[in-house]
C-alpha cells in the first residue's frame, strides 16, 4: 500500500511538470493575447432584459452567432455550447455564455427563449440576445470582427467561431466550431484566463 501510494505521488508530481512545461512551451499563436475590446452593444435577451458589455465585466465569457431558423452549422454550433454549458456546470458562477443572433427580425426575445429552452439555457447563465438588424449586423462584423453576410436567398451567412473574452471585456481568442475538439479548448482557454491574477492587464 505504502509503495502503491509513493508511485501515485511519484505520477502526479510528473504529471505537474509535464503539464507546466507544456504550458510554458505554448506557440505564441496559441496564447491568449487580446485582439480587441468588445464593442458597445445593448440588446435584449431572451427574458426580455437589456444586455450590455457592462453586465458581462466581472465574467469570462464566451460568443458565437447564430439563427434558430439555421438549417446549416447553427444546430451544431448550439449543441456544442449546450455541452460547454454542461460540462461548466452550475459552480462556475463567473462563466457566461452568449448567443448573438444573425437573424434579429425573425429572432424576438419569445423566439429565442423557446430555443434556448430546448437546449437547457437558463437566462442567468446562457443569455440569447437580439436586437436592431443594422446595430446585430455591426457588432458581429466590426465589433467582433466575424464575417457576416447573406445567401441568394437572403438568410444570413455568418461565422462558426466562438469567440473567448475575459473579465475586462478584453476579446482574447478564437476557436472553430468546426472542430470536435472546440469544446475541450474552449474549457482551457477559460481555465487560463481564470487563473489570471484578477487585478493583471493582458499582455498586449
């Protein structure tokens, strides 16, 4: 028993150091360095109440852009924010999650609560938003630097990424929807920025 707890002291202690170095050995495209500040914005969620970059301040967060009448990547990209909401589970109480919709005119405050509803989004933790087409349309393609535009038939054509922005409204990255893996990245890129010292600036 002795010797069986030395050589599980023994992993867990290379385990630590593997883990440092591969931390301090992360490529400079990995790290997360700000881009932006998150542009001004105040919209309307899904409980009717107005939303604005100040009631985020204090939380690490993470966007995407969606529609709910999406027939392409949106049922996948909510299903992995679904997941990331699961696995951040109910203690992590400074990690909001926001969906912006592309699609305002048809995505009321009552559209988007029936939606996040299916998906377990309670209103305190996963907000949907909505708001003028003209002020949605600027804050996904200048403020948050997405592209944006519409198809043939005139439904939105917009970006898969999800974007990580810390708690001084500092966008901090980038991850794929696409990717299976986006939802394991997206939990360590949180971690990395929740163990920033509270008071530190981001490294320009």
């Amino acid at each position: 028993m002795v010797a069986f707890l030395a050589a599980t002291a023994l992993i867990a202690g290379v385990y630590s150091q593997f883990s440092s170095t591969i931390q301090a050995r992360r490529p400079a495209s990995m790290r997360l360095d700000p881009v932006a500040q998150v542009p001004e914005f105040r919209f309307q969620a899904q409980d009717g109440l107005t939303v604005t970059p100040a009631d985020l301040k204090g939380n690490v967060w993470v966007a995407n852009f969606i529609f709910t009448r999406c027939l392409g990547p949106c049922p996948v990209m909510t299903s992995r924010m679904a997941e990331l909401n699961q696995r951040l589970g109910s203690k992590t109480k400074d990690v909001k999650l926001v969906s912006f919709t592309v699609d305002p005119d048809f995505d009321t405050p009552a559209v988007l609560k029936a939606y996040g509803e299916k998906v377990g989004a309670s209103p305190e933790k996963w907000r949907f938003l909505t708001g003028p087409k003209d002020q949605m349309e600027a804050t996904v393609a200048k403020g948050f630097l997405q592209p944006l535009s519409n198809d043939s038939g005139g439904m939105p054509v917009h970006s898969t990424r999800f974007v990580i922005i810390d708690r001084k409204g500092w966008i901090r990255g980038f991850q794929d929807g696409n990717d299976p893996e986006v939802v394991q990245k997206l939990l360590m890129d949180i971690g990395d920025i929740l163990r920033e010292p509270s008071g530190a600036e981001p490294k320009k």
